[in-house]
C-alpha cells in the first residue's frame, strides 16, 4: 500500500502542469528543469521584465511577477537564469522612494484587494513580497533592506502590521533574511496565535516562506503551522484547495516541500 507522501506525488504527477511536476521533482528529488518549463516561462515574461495578472492581461504586475518568481525559484531555474534577473530588476526598479511597492493607479479599477493601489493593505502586503523577492534571489539586497526598514515602522505595538495576515509571514522572512531578528521575532509571536483558521495552502506557504528564510523549526509559530497543516491532509494524502481557488495541486506541492524542508532542518 502507497503511502501518503507517495499518494501525494501521484497525484501531483496525475494531475499536475508541466511547471508544477517541474517542481515537485525539484523540490523532492532535485531533478533539473526542462529546458520546455524555462521556455515557457521565458515566453510568458513581459519585456519591462515582470509577468502579467490574471485581472489585467496586459499590465506587469508586482504581486505577478513576485509569484512567478517564487515558481522559478521552485522550479530550480538559476538565479543567475535572464528571466529571473529580469524580474528581479523590474521589482527594484518599480520601488517607491520610501522603500514600498504599489501596483499602477491605473489598475485601481481591475485590482483584487490585495493589490489595490493607494490602499495601506495592499502597499504593505505588495511590500512585504517584493522585498522578500529580492531577499530571496539574493542579487539585489538594497532594495529588501529599504522595504524591510519600511515594513518595520510599520510594526504597531501590538507586533502586528495593518494589512492582510500573509503580510505578516512575509515580512517576517524577509525580516529573519536581512537580520533585522527584533521585528522578527515579534512577528512570529504574534502570529502563533492566529493560525486557526488559516487553509492549507496558507500554512505550507508560511511554513515555505519561514524555514527558507532560516527561521528554526522548533520555532513555537512553525510547529504549531506544521501540526496543523498535518491535520488538514486529505485521506486520499493530498491536500485540499484554498477555498476560492482550484489549487489542490500546487497546495499539495507546496506542503510536501515545507514537510521535508522541517524534517531536513529538523
């Protein structure tokens, strides 16, 4: 009988895209990239450098470009690759004076919540992803340490920061990336006590975003994440999507590679 991280790959393998069986087989098995998944990435990527959201086919977006770096970066494309360069360069050249991001207000109308320009939200959210971005590509560290100082004054008494709770998690890794441990530290504090109703694909992308940025795993918020994305597994041994999308496939990818990066760390 499989067992359930073996049902898991199945059905990642059955049901998966070209980039994400990509992924899954990097993430597990450190098997290269096809040269055919760097192609199409490379052909999806605008010429300023970023990628396009689904809500504005012809626009180069932060929170677009951020993810598909975070897939290139899964995939195991080089962060030396043109096509991650690239994006990168764009993220930096796309940063306010004060250290944020924000999405064109131009977008306003077409923007989902979580992009909206001119909101505090949404510019810390897009902040906090941009910045890690470049933390995590490690060619570009300037602009992370000024979105680090700029997510930092944001930090209210309580440790937490006005906007979304993913903002939280990736301001904390772009914070334990730039070693700035104080805000940190209360980050995590605080967010070990809002964890309950997170989804799965939310807790393995917290868990992902944490122990990638050197976080322990004995560290009270990861355990807890990792406990309970365990609790979330499906019988069948993958995992369910969020709720307003079709993800199971990359949720399950995404928690099997926070699983094994725990158990590696741990």
């Amino acid at each position: 009988m499989a067992t359930k991280n073996e049902a898991a790959v199945a059905f990642v393998l059955n049901h998966g895209s070209s980039l994400e069986k990509a992924r899954l087989r990097y993430l597990l098995f450190n098997e290269p990239t096809p040269d055919t998944v760097r192609d199409d990435m490379s052909r999806s990527q605008r010429n300023d450098g970023g990628w396009a959201p689904a809500w504005s086919p012809e626009y180069s977006s932060i929170d677009a470009t951020c993810f598909q770096l975070t897939l290139a970066r899964q995939a195991g494309i080089d962060a030396y690759a043109p096509l991650v360069i690239d994006g990168l360069r764009f993220l930096a050249e796309r940063q306010k004076a004060d250290g944020s991001w924000e999405e064109d207000p131009a977008e306003a109308q077409a923007a989902p919540a979580w992009a909206v320009p001119g909101d505090t939200m949404a510019r810390l959210y897009l902040t906090a992803n941009a910045g890690l971005s470049l933390a995590s590509g490690d060619v570009l560290p300037g602009p992370a340490r000024e979105a680090a100082v700029f997510l930092a004054r944001s930090l209210a008494e309580d440790s937490r920061l006005p906007s979304f709770l993913h903002t939280h998690w990736l301001a904390a890794a772009l914070w334990q990336r730039v070693d700035d441990r104080v805000s940190a530290d209360r980050s995590l504090a605080s967010l070990e006590t809002r964890l309950d109703d997170l989804s799965a694909g939310n807790l393995a992308w917290l868990l992902l975003s944490l122990l990638e940025a050197g976080v322990a795993t004995d560290t009270p918020v990861v355990a807890a994440s990792r406990e309970r994305l365990l609790a979330l597994r499906e019988s069948e041994g993958y995992w369910p999507s969020d709720e307003t999308s079709d993800n199971a496939v990359h949720v399950t990818i995404e928690a099997l590679a926070a699983l094994q990066l725990f158990n590696t760390l741990s």
